[in-house]
C-alpha cells in the first residue's frame, strides 16, 4: 500500500522547485553588467569585453594622433583620471579645464615645446609626438573583474621613432573602467 509520504514522490516534486529557484535567483542577481543595457539594445552591444577595449584603445591612438583635444576629454572618466604615478585623480572639471590649449594635460597630450617649459618635464615629449613619430604603434590589452567591477588596462608601444631609443619603445599605460556603457579613460601613465 502506498501512502502520500512516499519519499520518491517528494523528491521528484522538489528538484524541479529547487533548480527553477535557483536559476531564478541567478538571473535576478548575478548578471548586473548586462542588465545595464540601455533598453532595446542587443546582448552583444557595449558589453565590457576585450575586444570594446581594444577599440577604445584604438579610438584613443587615433584621435591622440589626429590632436583632437575635445574628443580625447570625452574618453576620460567622468569620477576623475589620475595622471602619473601615485597621484590623486583629478576631478573631470580640472582635466577640462587643463585641455585647453597651452593647459598642463593639453601640453602633456599634443605640445612637446609646451611641455617642456615645465621643469619636470624637460626631457618628456608629449605623447602625441611620440605617437606621431613612430612608424606604427602596438597595444596589449587586458581585462579584469574584480567585485563586479571591470577594468581594463592598455599598454600602448611606438615602433622605430628615433627619439625613444633611450626610452624604450612603451610610451604610455592607460588604465580603464567601463561606465555608462562604455570604457573611459581612469588613468594614464606616461615614460
């Protein structure tokens, strides 16, 4: 005789509960950086992947070696960018501000003369010449995650500019987040 406490019976109702909790629960939280799509967006459009790092990269290389100062502002982090090493990050505002031709970070970016007008700068070229003076340039890109937060991080090369065989061929590491949707520039470092 059977009876409606048969463990197998039970068993076979809970599993099914069980997974359809548990696939629920992970959708609802363990993919919060594709849940910030905009609305109607496909699955695949600004996820923070290497390959939208590398093209922001690319984006940066190309407006650095075009000197367009505005363009190059609006790849930089809205929460600040630190410049250097152990340095504070500079508020958006300022960095807007120093991007102004003959600003500190424009002269850095675009204006070796500029630049070195500073002296702590007098054997530094600016990046843009530095780029310009190469004949090709290399990046590695990497991408981490870490406590639900992506960061990806650029070292960019130039090839064969003379002015860099004391240097070395790495100019510049960019250090990136991905907000509102897309990368933006939290850090650069310059050789």
């Amino acid at each position: 005789m059977r009876t409606n406490s048969d463990p197998n019976r039970w068993a076979l109702i809970l599993i099914p509960v069980a997974i359809l909790s548990s696939v629920s629960a992970g959708i609802s939280h363990g993919f919060r950086y594709y849940s910030d799509l905009p609305q109607g967006a496909p699955a695949t459009a600004n996820l923070p992947s290497r390959e939208s790092l590398e093209a922001a990269a690319r984006q940066f290389a190309g407006t650095l070696k075009n000197g367009d100062a505005g363009s190059i502002l609006q790849q930089f982090s809205k929460k600040g960018v630190v410049f250097g090493i152990d340095s504070d990050p500079l508020p958006w505002n300022k960095i807007k501000q120093q991007m102004k031709k003959g600003g500190d970070l424009y002269c850095l970016f675009f204006d070796t003369q500029c630049l070195r007008k500073d002296p702590s700068f007098q054997k530094q070229s600016a990046l843009r010449d530095i780029l310009v003076g190469g004949k090709s340039y290399r990046m590695q890109v990497a991408v981490e995650e870490e406590f639900h937060r992506r960061t990806g991080f650029v070292r960019l090369f130039v090839e064969s500019n003379p002015d860099r065989t004391l240097e070395g061929e790495e100019f510049c590491d960019l250090g990136y987040v991905f907000e509102d949707h897309a990368w933006k520039i939290s850090e650069v470092q310059y050789f």
